[in-house]
C-alpha cells in the first residue's frame, strides 16, 4: 500500500496500517475511531515521520487545515515519497481553495514519485480536479488520456478515480462530445457494479453505471442494496441508486428529491469530502434540468463561501444571468 515505518513495535505499525483509512481506501474504522487511534499513539510515535503522515491525514479530516499542512510537509521533509502525507497535504490544498498552487506542488511530485507510488492514478485524479477548479477543462482531458485512462487504470482504481472523475466532467458540462466509457467498464470492478462489498465501493460503481447510462444495472444494484442487512446500503447506497437512476430518465424533481436527502448523510459512504461533491454536483445538474435554477446556483455559492473555485464562479453567474433572463 503507502511507504510503511519500521519501529521498534513493528506489529503496532502494522495494526495501524490495517485500521486507518488511506489514499488506497480501506480500513476498519471511519471518522471519530480513526482520530482517537491515532491520536492515542502520538505518545509513543509523536516524533516520527510516519506517525506526523497519519496525524495530518486525521487533521484534515477535522479541518484544521494550517496543523494538517504543518504535518505534512514535516513528514515530507524526512520521508519525500510518504504517499500519506501528500494525500493529506493534497486534500488540505483542495479544501482551502489554493488549486494553482496544488496542482503545481502535486504535479513535481508526481513527476517525481508517481511512477513508483502504489494508487498513483489517485494523486492523478487530485491534480484532475484542481484543473476542473481552474476551469481549464482542456488540461483535464489531458490528464484523463495521459495518466487516468485505461489500460494505464484497471481495477477499483478505474471506478474511484477515472470513472467518477468522467462523472463529474458530465455534472459541470465540462467534457465535450462521447465520454469513453466503455473501456473504463471492462476495467473496473465488476462486483463493485452488483455485489459491493462495502458503501465506497457501492457509491464508485453507481457511478460507473451512471456514467455508462445503464439504468437497468442501477436497479438491480438499487434492489440488492435494499435487501442488504447493513443500514448504510438499505438508507443511503438504495436510494443513490434510486436518484441516478432519475437523473438517466430525466426525472428530475424525483433525482433533486432523492439526492438531495442523501447531502447530509455522505460520510456514511466513508469517502472524503472531495470525493463527496461528485454527488452533490449530481443533485445541482439536476436541480439546474429541474428549473431550479436559483437554488443550483445558492448550493454552488455555499461552496464558494469556504473555498474559491474559477469553476464555481463562472456557474453562478452564468445561473444568475439566466434567472435574469427568464424573469
């Protein structure tokens, strides 16, 4: 997975590697129980490259993103190809809104590391969506056909980053003509599309099916998560399934509906907030078919408030003028 540490207690190192999310997803705790783990070990680890990684991943994720970017860049300075902390220092550029100097910062480290880093093709999807922030949707084609499309992606890689990423082109409007989407299928997962095993992979392959506009595919995964025992499947992956669904039949208040009941409970899915905003981009597309477009623009104007976005910003003027219009 990432570059692990060597202590002196080498099993607690591997139990923690076991128990803590990272950027190759996973893990057997989520939010609260990863902090109060890691916060746990820092009296033994405290100083120690790999344990600041771990902290400032947990520091993000609270978003306390000056101490998260502190951490960072302090493991890095030891360690350079600690996958974990440029994950954590990636996510902090992203929430804050720095995206030219991300994506400048991620694209050295690329060039440098990325050939060798296990999930490599999600620090990709990072500098991707630093692009799609820019608004320079050219440079994130170029991205998806340099370093995201398959075969250079297979695997659940092909459906976390290369497959939503595609998703979220179409949400925005900001990839012209076909979307090549039938190679990323044949590469994905193919039980992430019917039989999950998890609420992650269950949100990834709904997106792959959405993106391939295979309605049918997404009721069968929308029955079988209604019969799954775990709430999660039954409360949140269903009714996701349900609202991609109306967004390929063009039911729109039943897709803004659905998806918009959904925005509060997404940390269920336990993916992070970057990887959130593909869903609620879904529900603004959505709303915008629905005719509400003074809502579409207010949800993407909340976002604006805590993070700038070019992106962002050129779609409320562009909803405002329309209101405009219209009246």
């Amino acid at each position: 997975m990432l570059l692990r540490h060597i202590t002196d207690h080498p099993l607690d190192a591997l139990a923690v590697s076991a128990a803590v999310p990272t950027v190759a997803f996973g893990g057997i705790t989520s939010g609260r129980q990863t902090w109060e783990l890691v916060e746990r070990l820092g009296s033994s680890y405290g100083d120690d490259w790999w344990y600041r990684a771990e902290l400032a991943f947990v520091r993000q994720e609270q978003g306390r993103w000056d101490e998260a970017e502190d951490l960072a860049v302090s493991s890095l300075s030891e360690q350079p190809a600690s996958g974990h902390a440029v994950h954590a220092r990636t996510h902090v550029f992203y929430e804050t809104g720095r995206h030219e100097a991300g994506l400048r910062w991620l694209d050295g480290w690329i060039a440098e590391h990325g050939p060798s880093a296990n999930s490599g093709a999600h620090f990709s999807w990072h500098a991707a969506i630093h692009e799609l922030a820019l608004d320079d949707s050219s440079a994130v084609r170029r991205r998806y056909e340099c370093q995201l499309a398959p075969p250079l992606v297979t695997g659940a890689r092909a459906l976390v980053d290369s497959g939503s990423l595609l998703w979220r082109c179409r949400m925005v409007s900001r990839w012209q003509g076909p979307v090549p989407v039938e190679g990323l299928i044949a590469a994905g997962r193919a039980e992430w599309m019917c039989a999950p095993p998890n609420a992650f992979a269950a949100l990834h392959g709904a997106l792959a099916l959405a993106l391939a506009e295979d309605a049918a595919g997404l009721a069968v995964l929308h029955r079988w998560s209604g019969r799954h025992t775990r709430p999660v499947f039954q409360e949140v992956v269903a009714p996701l399934c349900g609202g991609f669904c109306a967004v390929l039949e063009e039911r729109w208040d039943d897709a803004v509906g659905l998806l918009s009941l959904l925005l509060p409970r997404l940390g269920e899915l336990r993916c992070s907030l970057a990887q959130a905003e593909v869903i609620e981009e879904t529900a603004v597309y959505a709303m915008i078919r629905a005719g509400q477009t003074a809502r579409a623009a207010r949800t993407i104007a909340a976002r604006l408030d805590r993070r700038p976005s070019a992106l962002d910003r050129a779609r409320v003027r562009a909803l405002r003028e329309e209101a405009v219009s219209a009246a």
